[in-house]
C-alpha cells in the first residue's frame, strides 16, 4: 500500500469512528433526558401521563448537528419544578442535568468504542 493510499484508509477509519461516536453520544444524551441516567444524575421524565415523556422527539439537523426537543407546553415548568412537586418516578432538571453532564457521557462513550 502506497504512503497516500494509507492516508486515505486512515482518514476513512477516523471517520468512521467520530461518527459511530457521535451517534452513539447522541443515544446516550436522548437516553439521559428520556429515561434518565447514571452518568449524568438526571432522573428522567415524569410518567404521571406519560405524555412529555413520549413527547421528546430527537432528529439530526446535519451530518454532526444533532437536536431534541419537546412541544409540550408545561415542559419548562416540570423541568424548572416550578411548583415543587415530587415526582413518584422520573423529576425536574433532566435537560440540565444532561447538558451538565455531557462531558462526562462523551467520556464514557469514547471509552466503549476504544474497548470494542
């Protein structure tokens, strides 16, 4: 194999990796905000209804730009907990305590994808 055919399948394999991490980064912080997570702390949605629950709806905008979002209305309050509220399962600051603890996720993921 030639210097710049081994550039080339280097460059390919690098690229492939940051976007089986970035997908897998992805996973873990939709997972953190949904379901909760021990990596970050956050408990999760409330599941009185479930319908912020199954409201959170996660979509890549570009090839490394990723979104979730929610368009339930009392979103904001059930994360702020502005009325002090305690939750039987699931509870307030998911997305915060995800944002927070996104370091932390990036970590742990690099780690599974450097011990696969």
């Amino acid at each position: 194999m030639s210097y710049n055919g081994g550039i080339a399948t280097h460059s390919r394999a690098v690229k492939t990796r940051h976007r089986q991490v970035f997908g897998g980064l992805c996973a873990e912080l939709g997972r953190s905000i949904r379901d909760g997570s021990e990596i970050t702390g956050a408990p999760g949605q409330p599941r009185k209804t479930s319908n912020l629950y199954f409201s959170w709806i996660d979509r890549f905008l570009a090839p490394f730009r990723w979104e979730m979002a929610t368009n339930v209305k009392y979103a904001g309050f059930v994360e702020d907990n502005v009325r002090g509220v305690t939750f039987r399962n699931g509870g307030p600051h998911s997305v915060k305590l995800t944002i927070l603890g996104a370091p932390r996720v990036l970590d742990v993921v690099v780690t599974r994808f450097r011990n696969a």
